[in-house]
C-alpha cells in the first residue's frame, strides 16, 4: 500500500443494486460492495448508482439518469472524482473510463444459449464483454467454469484470471405463515426450483422428472423470461408457477420442500444450489457448467443429458433414501458454510489491492 499517508480512492458501480428485483448478479453486488468497507479500511471507498435504495449499508452516491447510466452518467462523475480505480460488479466496462479497472464476468450464457437473448440485448453483451477482456489487466470469474469460457470464447490469457467463488448467508428472514402453502395451492409433498422460467433454466425437465413420481408437485419460483415455456408449466396440474415471491414465502418454500432441485443446462456459478444448501436442504442438480463446482459432494447429479426416468430415479433416492437424506442434509450446511460473502470481498480487496499497487 501508499507509503505516503494517501488513502487511494475506488469507485463502485453500486447501481445493480439498486434495481427493483434482485436477482442473481445484482445480489453479487449488493453483498460484495456491502462489505468492501471492512474488508479493505485502507481504501477510500466511493459507491455510486442511479437510484437510492434503503439498506445498502453504504454511503452511496446517487447520480440519476435516463438512459445509458454507466456509459454516460457515472463516466462523468468518474472525471470528477479521479479514483484510483474503478470496480464493476457487474461487468459493463464504461467505455469513456480510461483509468484502471477490474470487473466479475459471471456467464457467457447469451453465447451458449444465444436464442434466450434479444439480437440486441446479445450485441450488447459480447460487446462489452469483449471491452472488459480487452480493457482488463486482471479479470474476476466466478468460477472455474465462467474462466474456462473466458479463455476458450474470449481467448483471454488464464494467468490474467483470478477466479473469486461467490457466498451466501445462513437464513435470517423469517418463513411466512405456513397458510401461504395453501394460498400458492402447495398442499402436498413438492420439489422447489428457484430461478427464472427460460430455456437454459431447464424447468420442463424437471416437471417431466416429477411427473414420473407418486403424490410429488414441482413448485417453480422466480420471473417468466419464457412466457411460452411458463404456459407448458402451468398446463401440467403437477407444477405450481409461483412466479416472484418475497423473500418470507421464499424462506417457507425452502424450508418446506423436499428437496430443491436446479436442472439448469449452464450456470456461470449456481446461487441457487448454494442458497438450498444454506437451508440445509437436499440437492439435485445437473452435472453441468459449475454446478458440480458448488455442490462438490453434498448434492445429488444426473447428467445434463439424461432422460426423464433418469432423473426421476435420482430424485426418488433423494426424496425415500431417509439415511441418504439425513447424511445431505449435514453435508449440504457444511458445504455452504465454506462459501461466504466476507471471504468473496476479501478476495476482490486483494485483487483490488494488487492492481492498485502495480
């Protein structure tokens, strides 16, 4: 660190946590950004975003503006302020900032699954993950599997890679009243999966998994991005398509089901095998992308490609196999435990701290 006195100055791109819903990348943001402060008192911290939003725990800065805020606005603020560094959780680069940075690539889905993006959202997105590549001396992934993506996609150099895994906190939020069970017509034994309605979220593999099970319903929870694909959900009185629900119900859901289950065909890290895990809960997942990397052996797999009655026989051993699910259930809370918020800033202060000094 300076041997002047000096505090050196980092700005934050606080803004993706300030958005309305919260899901995967702006909770990175919200938890990394939180505890900054603590993990790196040597820094002088500057957190910025278009909107305000209670219980950041931060001094944040609030710069509003339209359109184009990262790209406009807060490069504006940045020729201000004159930080040492600029730090994006999220990924999108300023284009106009020319100072040092280091940003988190979560995913490269819109390159595997690109027919789950909008010609314009999916231009926009290796765009800027191109710009990050390129602008970045160091880059952050989240995990083995988003690095491997990076240098077999981005043909960036691994030596210039710093994978960070992500973390969770145990339960804090009390569960809703178990009447909201019968409010969302979850009135038997059912399966969780949490996360959006889209292709690579693979729900429909897990209903047809389900469906093949005495007496078990599969409860889907989290946005629609696949109307067409929410509709074949809802057609099946197997599945309940909860859509968004707030953070009591979802506390009610974990603790209630029997298992949670992520089919998902790609994720650039897997929170929601985490955050099930944190609950103690009995995982089944695909042995796909990073899911294996987070669940490690306190989950059950299929393979990504398996059949209906493949998974169907994996969920069943998790659901009857009572000496099997009171062994991931001690397992899971521990593997959880290894993954924490605190440790996932302490490492980004670290790599914050390299780039500041070289």
């Amino acid at each position: 660190m300076p041997t002047d006195g000096v505090r050196k100055m980092v700005a934050v791109d606080l803004n993706p946590a300030t958005r309305p819903a919260i899901p995967g990348t702006e909770i990175v943001t919200r938890e990394v950004s939180r505890r900054l402060p603590e993990a790196a008192p040597d820094i002088r911290w500057r957190f910025y975003a278009s909107r305000p939003r209670r219980g950041l725990g931060v001094d944040l800065m609030v710069l509003p503006f339209p359109r184009l805020w990262s790209q406009v606005r807060l490069p504006i603020a940045l020729a201000t302020e004159k930080p040492d560094l600029l730090f994006v959780p999220g990924h999108a680069i300023p284009f106009a900032w020319s100072g040092k940075v280091l940003t988190v690539v979560h995913d490269l889905a819109f390159e595997r699954f690109p027919h789950a993006y909008s010609v314009a959202d999916r231009a926009y997105l290796r765009l800027s993950t191109r710009w990050a590549v390129a602008r970045s001396r160091l880059l952050v992934a989240v995990s083995d599997s988003t690095r491997d993506d990076l240098i077999e996609l981005y043909r960036m150099a691994p030596e210039n890679i710093r994978v960070v895994p992500l973390g969770v906190e145990p339960p804090s939020t009390p569960p809703a009243p178990a009447g909201r069970l019968t409010d969302l017509g979850l009135n038997g034994k059912f399966v969780l999966q949490v996360g959006r309605i889209e292709t690579r979220k693979n729900q429909v593999a897990a209903l047809e998994a389900v469906k093949r099970l005495d007496g078990v319903t599969l409860a889907v929870a989290g946005p629609e991005r696949d109307r067409a694909m929410a509709n074949r959900l809802r057609e099946s009185d197997r599945c309940h398509v909860l859509g968004m629900v707030d953070q009591p119900t979802l506390e009610l859901l974990y603790e209630k089901a029997e298992a949670v289950i992520v089919p998902s065909l790609y994720e650039g890290f897997g929170l929601p095998v985490l955050e099930a895990m944190a609950h103690g809960k009995v995982v089944v997942a695909a042995r796909s992308s990073s899911l294996p990397e987070v669940g490690g052996d306190a989950a059950l797999y299929f393979d990504a490609t398996a059949g209906p009655d493949q998974v169907a026989e994996v969920l069943r051993a998790a659901l009857g196999d009572e000496s099997l699910r009171t062994k991931l259930e001690g397992a899971a809370r521990a593997r959880a435990a290894e993954f924490t918020w605190d440790g996932t800033a302490t490492r980004i202060a670290e790599i914050i701290r390299e780039l500041l000094e070289s």
